[in-house]
C-alpha cells in the first residue's frame, strides 16, 4: 500500500484579491472539518495515529466554476471530501480530501499545480 496523502485544492484566484493568512485559514478549516468528518475511518485513523508524519499537497484550481466541478466528480466517484463553504459570504473556496493511499487517488489531482 501507498503512503496516505491528504489533498488539498484551494482557489487560486482568490490569490489575488485575498490575503494570504485567509486563504490558509480556509484550507485549515477544510482539512480540519475533513479529518473530523471522517475520523472514524480506518485510513483518517492511521494518518492522525502518525501525526508527525502527515503527508498533505496543496494544490490550485483556477476558479470556483473548477472548484465544484472537481467536487461533483469526486462525490460522483465515492472520494470522500469536504468543499468548505465560508460563511455568511457562501464562497466555495477550497476541497479537503479526506487521507488516502496516494495510488488510489492522485490521478484526480495530477492536472493541478501546487498553490503558488
């Protein structure tokens, strides 16, 4: 088996008109929410038991149009994942991938580049 990887994909367009300390905090908020969601689940369970060894790639897609694109395909192919929502803006701005062994899911995230 893989080693487990947790994605993240942000809005990279938000780059340019949000500072940067709210976009981490977005991405901090969905990986959080995902591992909670989820921490019942053998692989979450492994992942957090190996808290000083976690493995996560944050990755951009271009717009929020991209952002719920990639949502509908990983709900459509049983990913789990968490779309954060900010609130009360009702903004999608970022995916959590719940922790996966790499193998099984990084040809879903392989078209993306790493959030600059």
């Amino acid at each position: 088996m893989s080693s487990l990887i947790q994605y993240i994909l942000v809005r990279g367009d938000l780059v340019k008109t949000w500072p940067m300390g709210a976009i981490v905090a977005q991405a901090c908020h969905a990986a959080t929410a995902v591992i909670y969601q989820f921490r019942d689940d053998a692989n979450v369970v492994a992942y957090t038991n190996e808290i000083d060894h976690m493995h996560k790639c944050v990755l951009a897609v271009n717009s929020e149009e991209q952002l719920l694109n990639l949502s509908k395909k990983l709900e459509a192919e049983k990913i789990d994942h968490k779309l954060w929502i900010e609130q009360p803006e009702n903004y999608s701005t970022c995916i959590a991938v719940k922790p996966y062994p790499k193998d099984e899911v990084k040809d879903y995230f392989k078209k993306y580049k790493l959030l600059k």
